[in-house]
C-alpha cells in the first residue's frame, strides 16, 4: 500500500536532506512536489491543498530555516501534518456497559463486509471477548453460507435463519436477544449490499439499525475504488449515520488516496484496514503509523504486532527491546524467519521495517526462495544457544558439525552468516541517527 506515493516522496525528501542549508524558496519548490505527488496519488485535491498550507505555515512558525538541519525539520512537519490529516488519534471501538454491543457493518456489494465480519470477529476474540456474528444478507442464500463457512474457518459461532423464511430485521433482533442470553460481548451483524446506493437498500438498513440500536456502524469501503468510495461514503453517512470507517484491499491498493482523504472529506474515523482476504489480514488503523510508513521511516510497532498475533506478548516485548537496542541475533533471525513464514505479504513485513521501503524495486519479496528459508530453519537449529547468540564463535569444525546436522555443506552455513551479518550491521545503521542516509549510502554502493 502507498508504494507509488512512498517513493515520490522519498525523491522529494532525498533531496531535502542531502542539502546543508535551505531557503523558503527550496521549500516551497519541494512542497509543490508534495502536493503532485499527494493528488497523482488520488488524494482529494481540496485535502491536498490545506495540507501544504498548514507544512508551510508551521515551517515558517518553527523558524526552521535558521537550524542546522532545516531538511530534517521539514520531514518531521510533514509527517506530522500527513498523520494529522490522516485523523490524528487513533479511534477505538465504542462499547456499551451492558453487552451485547452491537456493530452493524454496512457498505456495497463486494467491499468486504463479510470477510470484515470475520476480521473484526477473530480480533475481539483476540481480546478474550465473546463474540457472535449473525448473517442478515438474506438477499442470496450463498450470502448466509459464505458467512457460516467463514465461522467454521475460525470456529465462531454465527446466528442464521433459513433465508426463504425470515427476514434482515427479524434475524438481526433473535441475534440481538440470543447474544443477550448468553451474556455475548459484541454482536457483529453482516448486512447486504447492492452495487449502487438505492432506497431498498437504505430503508432495510435503516430498519435494522433502528430494532438494534447498534452501537458502531462501521462502513466497509474498498479503497480500490478510490474517489468513488469517498463519495458513496458520504451518502452512507447522511442515510445510516456511521461511527467508523473501515478500508478494505488496501493490499491491493498502490495509490492509497482514498485513505488520505477519507477522514477529512467525511469527518469519520477509519478503525480499521483490511490488508489481504484471510480473516488475519487485518490491522487497527493508527494515522501516526501509517504516515511513518509512507515516508518510509518504517512502522517498528505495527510489525511488533503483527509478530505478537503469531508469538506470544513476552516474546513480542522482548523482540521491539531487542530490535531497539540493536541486540539482533541468530536466535531472532530464525523467530523472525518462522514468523514471516506466518506473517503473508513479504512486501508489507518490509515496508514496516525503518528504512527497508528504500529496498523497494531493488529486489523482488517474491524471490525469496522457501527453500532457502527452509534452509535457515535447519542450520540455526543445528546450533548451540551459544553459538546463536554470539556467531562469531563458529569456527570451520563447529562450521562443519552445524552442516552435518542440518543436511547442509559448510559454504551453506557460512552464507547464512554473512547474510546475518549484513542484517545486523543493517538494523544497526537504520536504527541510528541519519540512519536512513546510511542505508541510502549502502544500497547506492
Ligand atoms: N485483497 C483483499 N481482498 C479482500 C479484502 N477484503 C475482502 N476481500 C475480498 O473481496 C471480495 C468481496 O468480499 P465480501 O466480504 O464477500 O464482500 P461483501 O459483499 O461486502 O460482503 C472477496 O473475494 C474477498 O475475499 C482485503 O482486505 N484484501
Ligand atoms: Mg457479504
């Protein structure tokens, strides 16, 4: 996601750090950059314009040109402005004191609603909450089916009537009085969609809404549709009144405009992105991070908790200390080797590591080989807790007892370690200050 915008900026930027000092006049050439960059990236061009407005504004308050790195200044203004336009805070899910809280999920056909419905159950239950799911798309039986197959996937219970005999409404309030009964945490409710907005559609909505006085209406957006969705947002809003926005396909998504746009344009939070069809594809939506990730300084607490998802919260802890404090070694290699397996998109797990969004189109995520992963897993479980923790102790016989073990040859085992090496020096200089120009300095080598 914002790989087109990631790397226009990146251009702007570059150029802003590798000159000493700067002039209003340089900013106002790189700002104008921006805001190409920002509408080629199907940013509404009204957010596109107040953006620069308040960069330059704050660039000028902050008498940023008399300081020794007026480049860096700028950077930061940026990103805060870009977090700032992107909704700021970080919005949580309402809830009511007395459960089930309801949260209806609303959108046109095809968004994801369903898929969400999963997303946001397997999440809550994450969080020890109980949770149920109730199909009210009785438009096509296969509606109901999808949403029962998806429960059994994540073993959830869903609440379904036989749709010939039943109606949106009636199988929303039996979900809501079952989910009582059993002292249910969050009632999700998948609804149906029509590929444009029409009255059917509203009303049947509307009557849902109004028998279950849901607590969140969250709108189900498929960022692909970029502008479009902004607009059908806002005729969501007038009719159902929604509390929360969520961005699906933003996996498929390269211009990501929509988003940047999208709390601005409609005045409602975005709680969530959808990032690929599996029911953990799936993040809370944070501004400040996502503003990091599109100007490439990388998302370290984002990552972290997508490795939590698949490690427990210990390791996690452990592993940002780690990563931090630049204490990388063999043994978080194969963590993070196993957890990447887990994790999906290769190109996503790099863009939240600081500084790897430059490492984009230099080399294709897809080449690496399982195999060579494979390989990884075998040769540092060959060795001993203390040759993963200070590798530099491997000499050509434990070099070749590791081989043995690991049905690999000694030149095998030494790649590794040299690729960790790299890894280790990597994480050293990005993590630094002016970490980013090392690693640019590194990769133009
Ligand atoms: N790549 C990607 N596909 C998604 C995402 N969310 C949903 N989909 C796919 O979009 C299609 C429509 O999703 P569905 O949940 O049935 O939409 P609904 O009609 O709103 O209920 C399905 O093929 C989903 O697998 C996402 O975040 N990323
Ligand atoms: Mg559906």
């Amino acid at each position: 996601m914002f790989e087109s915008l990631s790397a226009k900026l990146d251009g702007v930027f570059g150029k802003l750090t590798n000159s000493g000092k700067l002039s209003e006049k340089d900013v106002d050439a790189s700002l104008r950059e921006v805001r190409l960059a920002l509408l080629e990236a199907d940013v509404d061009f009204k957010v596109a314009r107040q953006f620069v407005k308040s960069v330059k504004e704050r660039a000028g308050g902050e008498k940023i040109y008399a300081s020794l790195t007026p480049g860096q200044s700028v950077i930061r203004i940026v990103r805060d402005e870009l977090a700032e336009i992107l909704g700021g805070e970080t919005v949580e899910l309402e809830r009511v004191d007395k459960p089930p809280s309801v949260i209806m999920l609303v959108g046109l056909q095809g968004a994801g609603k369903t898929t969400l419905a999963a997303k946001l159950a397997l999440s809550l239950r994450k969080e020890k909450h109980p949770v149920m799911m109730a199909a009210c798309d009785l438009q096509r039986p296969a509606a109901v089916d999808q949403l029962k197959q998806l429960g059994k996937q994540i073993d959830l219970a869903v609440y379904s009537e036989e749709p010939s005999r039943s109606t949106p409404v009636k199988v929303a309030k039996a979900a809501v009085k079952k989910a009582t009964d059993e002292n249910i945490h969050y009632l999700i409710l998948d609804t149906a969609g029509r590929l444009a907005i029409d009255d059917d559609l509203m009303g049947e909505l509307e009557e849902i809404r109004d028998a279950t006085s849901p607590v969140e209406t969250l709108l189900v957006l498929d960022a692909m549709t970029g502008q479009d969705a902004v607009r059908s947002g806002g005729e969501f809003n007038d009719r159902i009144g929604i509390t929360g926005i969520v961005l699906t396909k933003m996996d498929g998504d390269a211009r990501g405009g929509a988003a940047l746009s999208m709390r601005s344009a409609t005045g409602v939070p975005i709680k969530y992105i959808g990032v690929g069809e599996r029911p953990d594809q799936f993040e809370v939506y944070h501004p400040d991070r996502i503003a990091s990730r599109i100007l490439g300084m990388g998302d370290v607490e984002s990552l972290i908790e997508k490795a939590e998802t698949q490690f427990d919260t210990d390791q996690a802890v452990e592993l940002e200390q780690r990563l931090r404090k630049n204490q990388f070694d063999l043994n978080d290699m194969l963590q993070q080797f196993q957890a990447i397996k887990k994790m999906g998109s290769m190109t996503d797990i790099l863009g939240m590591i600081p500084g790897m969004s430059a490492l984009r189109g230099k080399f294709n995520p897809k080449d690496i080989d399982e195999r060579q992963m494979a390989h990884v897993e075998a040769i540092i479980s060959s060795m001993t807790t203390a040759e993963r923790e200070q590798p530099t102790i491997i000499n050509g016989s434990r070099r070749k007892r590791i081989a043995e073990g690991s049905g690999t040859s000694p030149a095998q085992v030494n790649q590794l370690l040299n690729q960790f090496t790299q890894m280790q020096k990597m994480m050293k200089k990005i993590s630094g200050p002016g970490g980013k120009r090392a690693l640019m300095g590194m990769l133009n080598k």
